[in-house]
C-alpha cells in the first residue's frame, strides 16, 4: 500500500506548513485559509504553485472569484420565502 501524498503549504511570510492530504489541501482553500499566492508543492518535488493557479482548485477559484452568485441566490431564496409568507397570511384570513 502506498502513502499518501503529502503537500507543502509556504505562504508569504515564508512559515510552511505540511498537509497530509490533496482533500485536506482542498478543504483549507474551500474555506479560505490559503490565498491564491500562498505556494503548494508536492512533498519530494521541487516546484512551487501558487495555489490560485492549482488544477486541483479549479472549480473553487470559479465559485470564489463571483461573489455576486452567493448574493443572488440569497436574494431569490429571501424572495421566495416573503413570497411563501404572503400567501401563508394571505390563505389564513
């Protein structure tokens, strides 16, 4: 059984961190703890990416870089749920 592979994290100020896992290192970009120009490199290799540019993060770039998809969303579900509310009053009485 082979081991996982490891990636290491080194951010502006240079500190590095070692994530055990891809999952993992895609966690901590979903939710924000790497910016785009923190580095990543595999363990044992020696090439630096920034994490903006990972083919792994794909998709997460995408849905970070257009906030204005979250608002409308949660727009359309506050106006689906007045609109629920309305009828609700408007069906009681």
């Amino acid at each position: 059984m082979s081991k996982p592979k490891r990636y290491v994290i080194r951010n502006a100020a240079g500190d590095e961190l070692v994530c055990p896992t891809l999952s993992d290192l895609h966690a901590l970009y979903t939710q924000g703890f790497l910016a785009d120009d923190d580095l990543i490199r595999a363990e044992g290799t020696f090439r630096w990416i920034p994490a903006g540019s990972f083919p792994a993060f794909s998709g997460v770039r995408e849905r970070r870089a257009d906030p204005r998809r979250m608002t409308l969303l949660l727009a359309a579900a506050a106006a689906l749920v007045g609109g629920a509310a309305l009828l609700a009053v408007r069906f009681k009485g």
